[in-house]
C-alpha cells in the first residue's frame, strides 16, 4: 500500500509553462484524502517551490517538502527547515578553483536567495534564476566564506557547449568528492558527498516511519534517478529520459497531458 507519494516539479509535475494545473492539483487532493502524504522534491531552491505549496494549500499544513536535490527538508506549515546537507567554505573555495571565466559560473543557495559568485549573472544563469522566480545576487568569494550564509549546494552554469567542455574535463574529479548531475544541459550540479533525492526522501520517509515499498516516486529527470530507484514504485514520465524510463516500474503520461493525475488515478485512487 502507497502511503507517501514523491513528486519532482519542472517535467513532471508543472507544464512546460511551469504551470501546476487543476488535474494535477485534484488528484493530489484525493489522495490526501485517501490517507497518502504528498511530498514534493524538487532541484528547485525553497523560494521556487512557495508559489506552488501554497497553490496546493500545504502552506497551512504540517505537510513536508524535498529541494536542493534532496539537501534540504522543510516543513510547509512554516518554512522550517528540519533536515539538511551543506557545503563548507572549503568547498566552496575549492569548487572557486574550477571557473576562471564568465563563460561557466558557479550558483549558490541558501534559504531565501539564488546567489551567483561573479561580478554580473551570465545570460544561463539569469534565465535558471528566471525559471523558478527568482533574481540572481552576485556576490564575492569573501562573502561566500564570511560564514553568514549556510549554502545546500552549488551549480556550475554556462552554455551547453561550455558545460559540455567543463564535465568532460573536471567531473571525474568532482565527482570523487561531490554528488554531481546533469540535471539540465546547461546545469552540473554539485552536491555534498552522497546527497541526492533519495538521501532526503529517505530520512523524511524515517521520520514518518514510511517504508521504501510504501513510497511512489515520479520524475523525468537524471537527478530523479535516485529517487525512482529508491521507491517500492518508481514512475517515470512520458516526457522522462531514457536512463529514467529504463529504471521506472512504470511510464505515465507526459508533464503536458496530466501524467501526475493519470498515475495518481491508477496507482492509488483505483486501488
């Protein structure tokens, strides 16, 4: 029996538009209804998910959701955050060490800003930031390491051609250290050592005392992977990559023809 249902956001559960639709929104009613808590887990940063816990109406529940891939947990009633991974300032000034242009530069989150480490957010960066309503704050390397911010994780962004040139040549080293992704052409994600979705998704699932075999998780995406693997019932969506479609126990319909709804009705509301 399905008593937690994992969602990723920007491929599954919103449109192209970055839309959360009325089909989406009442199936995820019906199953809380039914019993099934609803969590949603997201690459996005806390502020990029708001608009959309609020549109549900988790916002005044004791509701949870997953961003930062996983390295943060948060529950909906007031923003707290309960469970998180960080990154050091070590690491922030090794990962410094990578970029020497503004060709590929390196976004940091903590709870409230979208954070960019250069003097001016490159057009990549700006339109990331963009995508989940948020502004990019350039800030220095002093600041980074000043300690006054607690920072989940960090992206290196630039071009797809030149995050292309830059993971062929350092993720093998990144990736001895670091959780790494490719969640978007334009995106490496840099994690803290063994983050990802499923790290999180995990601990939340402790916490409520929810069985792996218990949980349905839903994405599209390589930083989905985890999750998907993780859940007693992963789904991929009709618009998921092959790498999650060949993992997923089953395929739903796409992010732009109700797939969430569609795998909600099948899976726990026809049960």
């Amino acid at each position: 029996m399905i008593k937690l249902i994992a969602l990723d956001m920007d491929g599954t559960l919103l449109n192209e538009k970055k839309e959360l639709m009325q089909p989406q929104i009442d199936a995820i009613h019906k199953a809380v209804a039914a019993g099934v808590t609803v969590v949603l887990c997201t690459g996005r940063p806390l502020v990029g998910v708001k608009p959309f816990v609020q549109q549900l109406g988790f916002d005044t529940e004791d509701e949870y959701i997953i961003v930062n891939n996983g390295c943060s947990t948060h529950l909906t009633r007031d923003w707290s955050l309960i469970d998180w991974e960080e990154l050091t300032g070590q690491d922030i000034a090794y990962l410094d060490g990578f970029t020497n242009s503004d060709q590929v530069q390196i976004s940091l989150f903590d709870e409230e800003d979208y954070f960019v480490l250069a003097e001016k957010a490159n057009d990549m960066v700006d339109l990331d930031a963009r995508l989940v309503g948020m502004t990019p704050q350039p800030i220095d390397l002093k600041e980074a390491l000043s300690g006054q911010h607690r920072f989940f994780e960090a992206m290196f962004v630039g071009e797809k051609e030149h995050i292309d040139a830059f993971e062929n040549q350092h993720n093998p080293v990144l990736s001895q250290a670091y959780s790494t992704v490719r969640s978007q052409d334009y995106i490496l994600e840099i994690l803290p050592n063994g983050a990802s979705k499923a790290t999180g998704l995990k601990k939340l699932a402790d916490r409520l005392g929810i069985l792996p075999e218990e949980i349905m998780a839903m994405g599209d995406a390589n930083n989905d992977l985890e999750m998907i693997e993780f859940a007693g019932l992963g789904i991929a969506m009709g618009n998921a990559n092959e790498q999650v479609k060949a993992i997923a126990q089953d395929i739903t319909d796409t992010n732009e023809n109700n797939g969430v709804a569609k795998a909600i009705e099948k899976h726990i509301l026809n049960k």
